[in-house]
C-alpha cells in the first residue's frame, strides 16, 4: 500500500489516504518520494477545473525522490538513484511524437496526476522512461519545480532555437517567471521583466532581468515598440496582447506557456507587417530536461522555493492559492 | 511626363493621368511597363481601405518590363533587360532587417502604390535594388502576379523552412493560392486545398493539390484533425480559426498572407498542448524573389492570367472586384 494526501473534492482539504498500486510493472520503476513541488496544475486538477476529475485525486507532479523499486525490463536504473518525475509517468512509446524525440507531445502521454497518482504520497510510480536521473551538484531540495514550471520555461529555449544575442521579455515573474529569468540570463540574452508589482521587479533584477517594465502600464509598455526577439508568457490572464506584440521584433515570437482561458484575439496585421508568430508549449521531453539538468547545474540555476513539511500539506496549498508563494512550494519528507 | 492610369476616387474610375517624375535618381532605374498585374491590395489602396491616401492614386504592383533608363550610381542592370518590380520600390538599406537581408520587413520601405506611382502607367521607377531581373524561360506575359501574389506565398516556405515530407494545406484558392498550390507540389509536399466551390476543386487538383476539403463542411475539416504540419491561409474572410488548428499536426503552424480585419479568436490550449504556431507575412525580399524565379523556371510554374489591354483597365479592374478572375489578371501593353 503507498501512503498518500488525497483530494475527495474541488477545493476540500487533502486527507490522507492508502492504495495498492497493484504488481510493478516490468516497464516501471516505484520512487521514494522525498520531495514534491506544489503547481498551480495540481490545483487545477484537485479543483476539477479542467474537466471533472475522478476522485480521490492525488496530486504532485514535480517530485524528487531515490528509486525504490525497478521492473524486471528496465536496466538503466539502479536503487537509490536519484531521479525527478514531472507532468508525464509515461507515454505511448509508438507515436510519431515519441518516436521522434517530442514524447511531451505525445496524445496518449499518461499524466502523472490525471488517471494515475502522483507525487504527494510516500512513493509514486512511473514508466521508468519518464524518470530523468539528477546529476551530481544539482540541489535536491529544491529541484523538483524544475520538473514541470522549469521545463516548461526551458523547453522553448530549445524548441525555438532562441540565440544569446536575442532580446527576450518574461510577462509574470512567478513560479514559472522567475525560472525563466534565470535560464534567459545564463543563455546569454538580454533580459526584461514585465512585472506589476514594486517586489518582484527588485527580485526579478536580483535574478537575472536586466530591465523591467510595468506589465500595468501600457505607455511603458508601448515605448518598448520592436524591441524583443522573444516574449514568454508564464500568465493565466487576458492581457492587451496586440500591444505585447507591437513590442516584438520583426520576426518576434510570443510565445505562451500560461493557459490563458479566454481566446487570445490578435490582430493578423501584426503578424502579416513584421513576420511575427504567436505560440504556445507544453512541458518538455526526457532529453530536454536532461539538457536542462546540465544547463542548470553548469550555471547554478534553481528554483526559490518556501519549504513546507509533507504533514503540514493543507497549509503549503493554501498558500500556493493565496497567489503569496516565492516563488515556489515544495513539500519535504524530512 | 509618365503616362498612367489614376484613381481620384475611392471605388472611382480611373483616368488617364500624367506625372513628371523629376530626375532619376542616381540609385533609381526607370522601367518600360509592359505588363502589370492587378492585385487586391490595388484596390484596397485605391479604395483607401488602408487609410485615407492622397489622391490622384496610380495603383499597379506586379510589373514586368525592359529597364528603360539607369541611375548613374547602378552598375548592375542594362538598357532593356527585362525585370519584375513588386510591392517595394525601394528600401531604407539601413536598418537591421535591410542589413540582414529582409528587406520586405524595412519599416521605412517605399511601397510601389503608395506615396509613390506604381505600374499602371507606360513607365515606372524604382530604386534598383528592389527590381529583379526575370531569368530566360520564364514567361512575361503571365510573370507579373509573381512579384507579389507569389512571393507572397512562397516566401513563408523559405522563412519557415517548410519540408518536403510536410503534409501542407492551402486556404483560398484564388490569386495567391492557386500559386501555393504550385510551389508547395513542386516543393514535393502532400498538398489539400481547402475551397468552398466545385469549380475550384477541380482546378485545384489540376494546379497541384493532392486532395480537396470543403473549407464550408465544419464536419469534413474536423475529420482532418492534426493531419497538417502547415496550413498557408490567403483569404481575407474570417473563418474558424480554432477549427482550422485542429488541423494542425503537433508543431504545426497556420500562416496567414491574407489580410484579415477580424481578430483571429485564437484558443491557448490548442498551442499549447501540440506545440503550435500562428503566423503572418509579408511578400519577400530581393534575394527571396530571385529564388522563387529560378524555381518557377524550374518546376514551369506561372501564374493562371486573364489578359486585358491598358486601355481597358477599368474593365480589367472591375472583373478582380467581381470575383471571378481566374485567377489574376494582368494588364498588356501590346
């Protein structure tokens, strides 16, 4: 029997509860959870906000653990190993999206956290690979955001080919932001922040934004006409993305990882006059978190994070929907 | 004195109109006109749909003719050499777009037809480098629609590096889509035409689509679900968008040439979840054009014309207001 908090309905308080994941499968590998990262997705997901869920929901989907058991087909694993899960537990393995490296984008990818149970728990299982090893010099405690907020702000680096000697903006320096500050900083680019609090622009300085502007104020935002190569957006919001865009570069890509729900409404003009593009990604592949590993360790990049005990797990989330957290929760079993 | 054709009017006829151009200018060419396209964007400028222009307007942007008269600072073209001219007279040669070779993305480029006077006269000038020699084998008569209408669309396959195994789709086959199909079959993609009308179908399949799908049938795009890795929209309608990117592969892209007034409504999911983008461009540079010639003479791909005489413009420019131009038309001096 695994251990685990549980949801038993949008919004309730996590109980604890126990199921039996059944015989490991010879694919599979089970973890010893030591620590996982709280996403506003688990919340999403808890809260039956997109799509009603199955209860009991058991969350967590940026876990950082040691391997605790191995199944009989799977060789390049080996106990206690050190290792991260983040949104994917496995894939379908048959795709043209996994044959070819994008496994990310597999259509029948198994969440970790949606038909399946996740990392809040004492152990969590997965296909092993969906399991990324930690490098030695990468810090555990706080490595398990980087499985799902830092891959999905590193993932575009890679997929979009962005230079060092592009000008880049982050919109919304939070959980997500204040990764991508730090991975566009040692890629070498020039960095701004779109931030609307006095706090966060000091911090976002602190972590690698060379510039902030005002995301609250459209003439700050409209002197900045052409100036990007490179916009991330990590918000939930509506904003004025026809202005965003007359800040983009000829060329300039907008690109959201932030599921903004309502639709994005832009004007083609803008797009048609400067050859610009509007996009969005998902998380990333096991090759590109491994690269993101590297990345992350040769240049000391990782999540700042407010550490909360397992127990104590009704009062970690609360504060991940207080909006309050910097810049992300992690639970810790010690 | 130039004799040409102007518009004083919007929707008004045009008359017979003379200018003196001044002295040429030592970066300048002069061109004999003797054919010259009639593009959409013709009429919007005439129309004042882009704004309010100063009238008397002489329209005209897809020229074909002899260089008549030399710059003394051009060393690079000849008395009577025959060249193409299309929606740029010149550029800034300055900024970083000119700098690096996307001269068709130059803030201050000297459009043909505005603030300028374009094709629809016996001569026309233009800075020399954005005239472009037109190669032995391709045919005059019907090159005109190349220097806008097809650089237009073949320029999204150079920028976007569109493969030979890409499954691509076209929507509108009219002026600038009957040309995509062309140049994506000869490009060696699967191509589908996207058309509403019988007619066209069966045209479309006879200028180099593979397959048809009604653009009006939501239930016959639908079934077409992520089977596109790009999807090149001309029209200037609004349609489904959303619908559309369903149509989209994982890392697929849905480009728009086509000016577009409504917002495009786009969902965030659906970029999201497949890695998918939304585009636009504008016509292409020099160099970009110079290739689509040499490949046009390759694969003998020319426009579809219907030919009228200069002096039955009018005529010829309410036939491309009607609709019906199979599929553009072209003014001929003789």
């Amino acid at each position: 029997m695994i251990k685990a908090y549980a949801a038993f309905e949008p919004k309730g308080e996590l109980k604890p509860f126990e199921y039996d994941p059944g015989e490991l499968k010879a694919f599979e590998v089970e973890i010893d959870v030591d620590y996982c990262g709280i996403c506003h997705s688990d919340l999403s997901v808890m809260d039956s906000e997109w799509g009603a869920m199955p209860y009991p929901v058991v969350a967590g989907h940026e876990v950082v653990g040691r391997i605790a058991k191995i199944g009989a087909d799977v060789h390049h694993l080996k106990l206690g190993q050190n290792v991260g899960l983040g949104w994917h537990a496995g894939y379908c393995n048959a795709c043209a999206a996994c044959e070819t490296g994008d496994q990310n984008l597999c259509d029948n990818a198994q969440a970790t956290i949606m038909g399946h149970h996740g990392g809040f728990a004492e152990q969590v299982r997965a296909a092993a690979n969906s399991v990324v090893p930690i490098p030695e010099g990468i810090d555990l405690a706080s490595a398990g955001p980087l499985f799902c907020g830092g891959i999905t702000v590193f993932n575009p680096l890679v997929q979009f080919d962005i230079k060092p000697t592009d000008k880049v903006a982050v919109i919304g320096i939070g959980g997500l932001g204040h990764l991508a500050l730090q991975f566009l900083n040692a890629w070498g680019c020039e960095v701004t922040a779109f931030t609307s609090s006095e706090t966060k622009k000091k911090e976002a300085l602190e972590m690698g934004a060379h510039f902030t502007l005002n995301s609250r104020d459209a003439d700050e935002i409209a002197s900045a006409v052409k100036r990007f190569d490179f916009i991330l957006s990590t918000v939930n919001v509506k904003l004025d993305w026809n202005l965003y865009l007359s800040t983009l570069n000829v060329k300039g890509r907008l690109h959201f990882v932030g599921a903004t729900l309502e639709p994005l409404d832009i004007g083609v003009f803008s797009l048609i006059g400067g050859q610009r593009s509007v996009s969005g990604s998902p998380v990333g592949s096991p090759a590109t978190m491994k690269q993101m590993l590297d990345f992350a360790r040769q240049h000391q990049i990782k999540p700042v994070i407010e550490k909360f005990k397992f127990s104590d797990i009704n009062q970690a989330i609360d504060h991940v929907r207080s909006g309050n957290a910097k810049y992300r929760v992690v639970l810790c079993r010690k």
